[in-house]
C-alpha cells in the first residue's frame, strides 16, 4: 500500500474502529479480489465489531497499491459516504474520487491482487471537520486538518494480537518488608493489583498473582516465566508492585526490592525474556510495569497558567514506593532507582513504563492505591479498544503529571521501549 494510504488509515484508525461494521464490506472485498476467503475468515472470527474493524485495517495495508481506492469504492457501495469522504480528504490533498476498479488480476506468489489503476477525477475541496477538545481519558486523534500535512512516512505494522488468551501476565505484589530495612508496608498496594488483575483478564491474558516475594523468589520466577513455551501466545506481560531504589544500567534504569531488602535491576529481569533467552517470545512485545520509585528527588512541579491544571488529587495519605537515602531522611526523603537511557544492543520488542521519571519518587495513596496505576487502569479501560499501546502511556502520562501530593509534590510516569510496530490490546468493547 502506498504510505500515504496507510498514513490515513492509521491517522483515522478511531474512525474506522468505531464507525465501521465489516460484515458489511467484505463481501465486497471478495467479490473485487482483495481479500481471500481466508481472510475475510480471520476477521469475521473476532468476537467484537471493534476487533473485526482493526483486523479489517492491518489485512487492509497488505494488500497492495489500490487496496486503500477498492475500501473507497466498497464504503460508498455500501453507503458509508461520511466515512469515505473523511478518508478521501484524509491527506490533505484535494479529494480524488475513483472510478470502479476493474479487472482485478490475482499474483500467485504475493498472495496480492494488482488492479487497473482508476481514472482520478478530481473535486473542489470541501469545509474541514471541526476537531472535538480534547481531555485525557479519551482518544487522541489529531488529524492533518487540524495541524496541517504532515509528512509522508513509512507505515507501521502492527503485532499480532489475536491469540486467545493473548499472553502471559505475571504480577508481582510486595507488600509486607522485612522492618530491618527501613521499608515500610506498602499500604494500597492490594488495590494496585486487583486492578492489574482485573484489567489485563479483561485484555484476555493469562493472569498470574505472586505476592511478597523476595529476591531470589524474583528471580526463580522470571526464570520459571522465560522457560514456559509462548509460542502459542503473541505477548508476555510483567508488572512490578514494589519498592524501588536507583540503579545505572547500560539498557533500562532502576531496580525494585524484594520483601527481604535486596535489589533486583530492571534490566535484569527484561533479560529474562529477551530474544537470547527466551527464543518463543522473539519477535514479540515483552510489556514490563513497575509501580516503584524511581530516585530521591522530590519534584515541586514548575508554574503554569490555570488552563494547563486540572483538579489533582492530594492527602495526607500519600506515601511514597522508596527508602531513605541515609537513616536521618524523614519519611519525605525516601527513594526508588533508576537512571540509564534506553540503548539496547540485542534486546528488542521491550517496553518498560515506569510509575515515575528516573531519579523521582513514586507516590502511592494508602487507601486508593498509586497514581500511576489507577490512571493506567482508567486509559487502559477506555481507550484499549481503539488506541495503541504508546499513545495510551502518554496519556497516562499526561493524567499522572495533574496531580499533586500534599499539595505540593507532582510526578509523571515515563517509558522506554525498543517495540518495532504498534501494539492494539484485545478488546472486549463491542
């Protein structure tokens, strides 16, 4: 497909998502060559009309030069004007409407169809949409019409994400520390892991729950995760609910604590499934989430004009994932870890999202759990369905940096990563 092409679908892939109903069109697509009964199988075997779109979609920019012109012409057969005249206009271009593609002409060993290109006639440009406010639970999807023509890139591809269950998901809830190690008792942290719990069944992975582990047990269980067989699966998950403290390392920063007061690096445990020694999961997206601290500074924030601030939630019972930098700190001098820069050499298909910046705390609210992840929780909730995995994280970037603890202290989650395509979470939206 032409990158244009596959640049306004991706730019319109909320559109298309929630607008469109495949079973609709895909006779039309078979019945002008451009997908295989095999395929028009594979998208009408998703559960939702939301996963049958995006199925639609990713088969869509596989099909060749005039593969995006036949989606045209089968939406207006169909009577779908509204949304073929967003994506006809969607390059900022003058529209052009095809004619009817004939004679489409089957390439045995692409499994592509080439088309006899239309005759393109060209229209007076129409009024542009008026583009919705947007706020930070709800999809982003600004356009070409509202920031202007962007530039021609080469499309992303997207990972297969339609095994059932889609993964693994291994939670590690710390708690209860060991009181010899100036680690407080991770009060909320219970709901922190309800809700991964709850969130990521609901994105049809394999959940598995391990609570108040130490050190070794850490490491016995990213081994134990990187030996199981995922080739049955499309992704593995890792979230870490714990106290953290600063670590420089070459690839990914910080380390997060066992019950008994050790340290296990970031990086050491995205090794586990890398590529080298975790040969079922190569080419597929490792997703890690760690709730800890990320150093000792305690960020004040900077000044903004009202606009820029929404309401943000404070209390006196917000406690941070870190410990004293020395035995004099008061409770508001604790730390996590975390430095380095994302530089991966052989590592690939990783992403790390952290609860906070490296070098900041992390806080975490005693009865509600932590910021970072109740808002993950929230984007994830409303947002899996039509949104990529990236474009989620910066939303719930933007929701972490509103809020302010005792009024004062603010934090922003970041993420690194070295993922090669987009990622679309399952969805049970329909």
């Amino acid at each position: 497909m032409d990158p244009k092409h596959s640049q306004i679908l991706q730019r319109h892939r909320h559109d298309i998502v929630t607008t469109l109903n495949p079973a609709d069109i895909c006779d039309g697509f078979l019945s002008k060559g451009v997908f295989t009964q095999d395929m028009i199988d594979e998208i009408q075997s998703k559960i939702t009309r939301r996963d049958q779109a995006r199925q639609l979609v990713i088969s869509l920019e596989t099909r060749g030069s005039q593969a995006f012109l036949a989606f045209l012409e089968c939406l207006r057969e169909t009577g779908q004007h509204d949304l073929a005249e967003l994506l006809q206009c969607g390059d900022g271009a003058r529209p052009l409407i095809p004619l009817p593609i004939q004679n489409p002409k089957h390439t045995e060993k692409t499994d592509r169809f080439d088309f006899t290109p239309p005759r393109l006639v060209p229209l007076k440009p129409k009024g542009l949409p008026v583009p919705k406010p947007l706020n930070p639970y709800e999809s982003l999807d600004v356009t070409s019409e509202t920031k202007g023509v962007r530039p021609t890139r080469p499309s992303i591809q997207c990972y297969k994400m339609d095994a059932s269950p889609c993964g693994i998901c291994l939670i590690i809830n710390n708690v209860d520390f060991d009181p010899s190690f100036d680690l407080k008792d991770r009060k909320g942290s219970n709901i922190d892991c309800d809700k991964m719990e709850k969130r990521f069944k609901a994105l049809n992975f394999e959940v598995i729950v391990k609570r108040n582990l130490k050190y070794n047990h850490i490491i016995q269980e990213m081994a134990f995760l990187a030996q199981r067989d995922h080739s049955v699966y499309d992704c593995c998950v890792v979230i870490i609910l714990s106290h953290g403290t600063e670590a420089s390392q070459n690839n990914f920063p910080g380390a997060v604590y066992g019950v008994d007061g050790a340290s296990v690096p970031v990086q050491l445990i995205t090794n586990y499934l890398n590529g080298q020694n975790c040969p079922s999961l190569q080419g597929k997206p490792k997703l890690f989430f760690i709730q800890a601290c990320g150093g000792g500074e305690k960020d004040t924030g900077f000044e903004v004009s009202s606009d820029e601030v929404e309401p943000s939630l404070s209390g006196t019972d917000d406690q941070m994932d870190a410990i004293p930098i020395s035995s004099s700190s008061d409770s508001l001098s604790t730390y996590d870890e975390t430095d380095a820069r994302a530089t991966l050499p052989t590592p690939s298909d990783i992403l790390v999202s952290y609860s906070t910046f490296p070098g900041y705390v992390s806080w975490r609210h005693t009865q509600a759990g932590s910021w970072y992840v109740e808002n993950l929780d929230r984007v994830l909730e409303k947002n899996a369905a039509t949104d990529d995995l990236v474009t989620m994280l910066t939303m719930v970037n933007d929701a972490v940096s509103q809020i302010s603890a005792k009024g004062l202290y603010k934090q922003t989650s970041a993420f690194f990563h070295v993922l090669r395509k987009l990622l679309y979470f399952q969805s049970s939206q329909s």
